[in-house]
C-alpha cells in the first residue's frame, strides 16, 4: 500500500506500482522510487527506473537513496551496482561472511557473521 499523509496514492507511487514485474518477488527493499526484490532463483530485478534484472543467486538486496544497489550473494559476499546500471563491474566487498547489506545516500554498510560492521563510501571509495 503506497499512499501519502492525506491517504491518497501519489502519482510517484502509482507510476511505481504500475511498472512492477509479474514475478513473484520477495525480499523487496526501495529508495527515491526506486524498488528492487528476489525472484525465486535468486535474480535481482528491480524497476521504477530503467528496468534491471541481474542473475543471481542472491540472498538479500538493499536498495541506496540515489545512486546504487547492493545484494548479498550465496556464498555470502556483497555486490554493488551503480543505478544507471551503466555496468563496470560490481564493487565487491570481501568482509568475512555477509549476512546483511545496508545501504544509504552514497555509502553502504555490511554485517559480518563474525558480528562486526563494515561500511564504505561510493564517492570515495572509503571503507570506514
């Protein structure tokens, strides 16, 4: 249920809702209208910006507020995106075992089974 404080649906949140894929996602996480989620094998699709769909298998995705996606692969790795998906290679991030990926405006952050937190910058590629 997309709506705004009034109770009725914005037109960011319909043209959204309209574009969603028939694919029986799960896992879903947005940003700036921006929604990505998992498909049964593990692909991440996402849309309400141009319609990506990258293979898998992942276990979880997070989407940043402006700039990039990020997803936890199945052998527990990170995997970073830029949105336009104008693809270099994604960014991997190898911090022990993955667990969970969050990520914000220009920066993510990476739980480690170990139960430490690493983040890192996309600006300036700095890990913190």
């Amino acid at each position: 249920h997309c709506a705004s404080q009034d109770g009725s649906a914005s037109r960011e949140a319909l043209a959204v809702l309209e574009a969603a894929p028939s694919a029986d996602l799960h896992g879903l996480d947005g940003g700036d209208g921006w929604i990505c989620g998992l498909t049964p094998a593990g692909a991440v699709e996402c849309w309400g910006g141009p319609r990506i769909t990258t293979p898998g298998p992942f276990l979880q995705v997070s989407v940043g507020s402006t700039v990039h996606f990020c997803a936890v692969t199945d052998t527990h790795e990170v995997e970073c995106w830029p949105r336009d998906h104008a693809l270099p290679p994604p960014k991997r991030v190898t911090a022990g075992a993955a667990v969970e990926v969050a990520t914000g405006d220009s920066f993510a952050c990476v739980l480690v089974d170990d139960g430490s937190v690493e983040c890192w910058d996309f600006v300036d590629n700095i890990r913190r």
